[in-house]
C-alpha cells in the first residue's frame, strides 16, 4: 500500500517548497565525487514533480542554487550549471507529458548565458501548460530578493509613482519574485540540516516545516506522500486558539 492513500486529496498544499539537500553526502557514502550525488539528485526532482503533479499539488518551489552556492569550488559550481543544462533538455519530455509549466526565481540574469538560453526556452515552451507550476530557485536568496524588493520600491517612491504610506504587506508581496504564486504551506528539506539557509523567508513566515533524514537522491514519492501526510495532521493556527480554529 502507499502512503499516498492516507492523503486528503481535498486538503492538499497548494504550494510546497523544498530544499533539496545533501546530494554531497550521498556521493561521499558511494564513495564517489560530489557531482555524481548531483547528477543522482534529478531522478528525485523527477519523482517529486510527477507526484506532485498527479496530486493536483499546484506549485512546487525547488531550491536548485544558492546565491551562496557560488562560493563552492569552481570546478563544482560548473558542473552544476552544466547539470542544469542537460536535466532542462532531458525532461522536456516529463514536462510535456505532465502538462508542467517551468517558472524561476532569483538572480537569473547572472546565471551563464547557456543557462540562461536554455531556461528561457524551457518557461516559454511550458508557459501555456495548465498543470503543476515549477518554480526553480536559482541563483536565488532571500536576501537577495529582499534587498531588490527595497530597491524597486525606493525608487517607485523617490520617482514618485508610490507614496510611503501606500507600501503595505500586499505592496511588498508584489514586488517579490514569487509574486505569481502563493506562500508555500509545506517547506521539506532532506538531509537532517534544520536551517532555512536563505530560503523564501519572507514566504514561509507561516509555512509548516518538515524535515527529513533522507538524502535528496534517496528522496522518492513516498517521502513526499509521508511529508504531506504529517503537513495533514497539523493545526495550523494562524496565532488563534485551538479551539477557534477546530473543524467540526
Ligand atoms: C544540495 O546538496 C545541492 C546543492 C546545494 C546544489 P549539497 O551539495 O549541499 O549536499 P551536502 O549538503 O554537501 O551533502
Ligand atoms: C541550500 O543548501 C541551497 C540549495 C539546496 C540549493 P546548502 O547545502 O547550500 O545549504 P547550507 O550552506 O548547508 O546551509
Ligand atoms: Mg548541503
């Protein structure tokens, strides 16, 4: 039996975040380099995707690369980008079969050109796509998206277009890079680390937060169905009482 069974089909997230870690580890434990974890990393991506999309989960955010990330050795950080390159071209198929639309986040225009090209093609070749919407984060950071949020609206406001008691949670929400989607209910991050390293802060202010053992290459449907059962069995609060929020 799968743990998909003991889901609520009508309580689902309707965005899940997640971090993926420790495809690192997985290759030290095989006795190999770090990018044969990586490269093992993206039939979890695929799985996760697909249970995802027969779900009827709406939006998926994948924390593909760090703004941080690009201070690990430079032969890894090309090989990541290669990675990238090769997995948007290969799952083209998964993409299209699912009815999968592919969006990003982050500091995009600071990825290499190649990069850049291909992910261009990628987004506008799903963008008519009804099913689940991907969300790489790429070349992403909270921080990073925080500070451009301020930036933008600085400007808006010394050009004259916005006035400063007009800027309100909705104002800043808008300017974010997620201003597409809705927050994640549900951030998953494998490997054992408990940390949010820079990831989406603002968006998870309420997020549930679950975090698994498992080492993304070993992250497969069924740790995805766990993840969303436990998320199911969860009061969420919103700062109100038990008993205010209890369903009768
Ligand atoms: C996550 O796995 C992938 C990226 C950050 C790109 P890691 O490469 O961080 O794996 P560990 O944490 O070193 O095991
Ligand atoms: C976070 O993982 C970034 C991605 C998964 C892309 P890291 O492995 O880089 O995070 P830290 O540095 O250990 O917090
Ligand atoms: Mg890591």
């Amino acid at each position: 039996m799968s743990l998909s069974d003991h889901i609520d089909k009508n309580r689902l997230p309707e965005h899940i975040a997640i971090i993926m870690d420790g495809n690192g580890r997985w290759a030290q434990l095989h006795g190999e380099m770090r990018i044969f974890g990586h490269q093992n990393g993206v039939s979890a991506v695929r799985a996760t995707t697909e249970a995802c999309a027969e779900l009827g989960v709406r939006f998926l955010t994948l924390y593909a690369f760090s703004t941080e990330n690009w201070a690990r050795p430079q032969h890894e950080v090309d090989a990541l980008m290669e990675l990238l390159v090769e997995t948007i071209r290969k799952e083209m198929g998964t993409l299209v079969e699912n009815r999968i639309r592919l969006r990003a986040i982050g500091n995009i225009s600071s990825l290499p050109a190649k990069c850049q090209r291909e992910l261009a093609e990628a987004i506008h070749d799903t963008h008519h796509h009804k099913g689940l919407t991907l969300i790489l984060a790429l070349n992403y950071s909270s921080r990073w998206e925080l500070t451009e949020v301020m930036k933008k609206l600085a400007l808006n406001v010394q050009d004259g277009l916005l006035s400063v008691s007009d800027i309100t949670e909705t104002t800043i929400a808008e300017a974010l890079d997620t201003s597409d989607y809705p927050d994640p209910e549900l951030m998953i991050r494998t490997s054992g680390e408990q940390r949010l390293s820079n990831y989406l802060l603002w968006q998870l202010a309420y997020a549930e937060l679950y975090f698994t053992p498992v080492l993304w290459p070993d992250f497969d449907k069924e740790d995805l169905y766990q993840a969303i059962v436990d998320f199911q069995k969860r009061e969420r609060r919103f700062g109100k009482t038990s008993e205010q929020v209890k369903v009768i």
